[in-house]
C-alpha cells in the first residue's frame, strides 16, 4: 500500500465520517484530504496486518516519494511545476516503485508486517498520529465493516 508522508498533514480525523466524506478535491482542501486518505491507508494496512497474523501473509504500506503523476493538477502552479521537476530529473515514477520491489523481494523484509517504510532508504516510518493506535486501526477496520455491510457489499 502507497500511503506517502503526506499523511503528516491530515487535519483531524473523525470515524466514521470520513469514511463517507465527498467533499470537493479543490486546491484549498486538497492537501488535508490527501493526507487523510493517506493516513487511513497506513491505519487500515497496520490492522489488516494484525487480521492476517498467522496466515503467512505480509502487508506493508510504504511512502514511495515524491512523483509526478498528476495528481495535484487542479493547483494553479501545477503544470509549471510539473515542468520543472521534469527538467531536473525529480519525482520519476519508478523510483518510487523500487520499495514495492524491495518490500517484496528484499530478504530484510521477509515475515515484516503492518509496517510504514521509507522509498531509497527502505527504512521504517513511525507514522503520524494515530497511524500507528491499534485502537484507532481496529475502530477503522470496524467501521468500514460496517459500512461495507450497510451497503450489502459484505455478509
């Protein structure tokens, strides 16, 4: 999973609302958004980690870097940004594939779950709060449980 450091900036987090929040992607917004869903990323790999125990099944989320992917188009300074960081060889896409690679093939990895690792380094993250409150992860994992049920997308 592909959680990225932006989940330092997620403003508060409130479940079960922001399970079901459709706010407008704007260029206001936007950041605190982001970061949120990545930091529910983080959460939801901690606890599917904890679910999986046992199983012989690892999951990890990493943050892969910056990249330019267009995501963040709708910023004024988008286009231009994207320009320069292409000119000075910045933000390429495959290196942030590299810890996906390392994570799956990397002996320093092998039985590591539910942890937050770094692109280049590969190191551990200590995520911002509450990503790392199993408490917090095991009330996100309910909560979109329940959700899912409501919905009839799950028994």
């Amino acid at each position: 999973m592909s959680p990225s450091e932006a989940s330092r900036n997620h403003g508060k987090l409130k479940l079960p609302e922001d399970l079901t929040d459709t706010s407008t992607f704007t260029s206001r917004g936007s950041s605190a958004l982001y970061g949120k869903t990545k930091l529910l990323n983080i959460m939801f790999t901690g606890e599917l980690a904890l679910q999986l125990s046992g199983t012989g099944v690892t999951v990890n989320a990493l943050n892969p870097g910056f990249n330019v992917t267009g995501l963040g188009r709708e910023l004024w300074f988008a286009t231009a940004l994207e320009r320069i960081l292409r000119f000075l060889h910045i933000g390429d896409p495959r290196k942030g594939a590299d810890i996906i690679t390392h994570l799956i093939v990397g002996t320093q990895y092998q039985g590591v779950t539910g942890g937050y690792f770094n692109v280049g380094s590969g190191k551990s993250i200590i995520p911002a709060y509450p990503g790392g409150d199993i408490t917090m992860q095991n009330k996100l994992w309910n909560e979109t449980k329940e959700l899912l049920q409501r919905r009839g997308f799950i028994e």
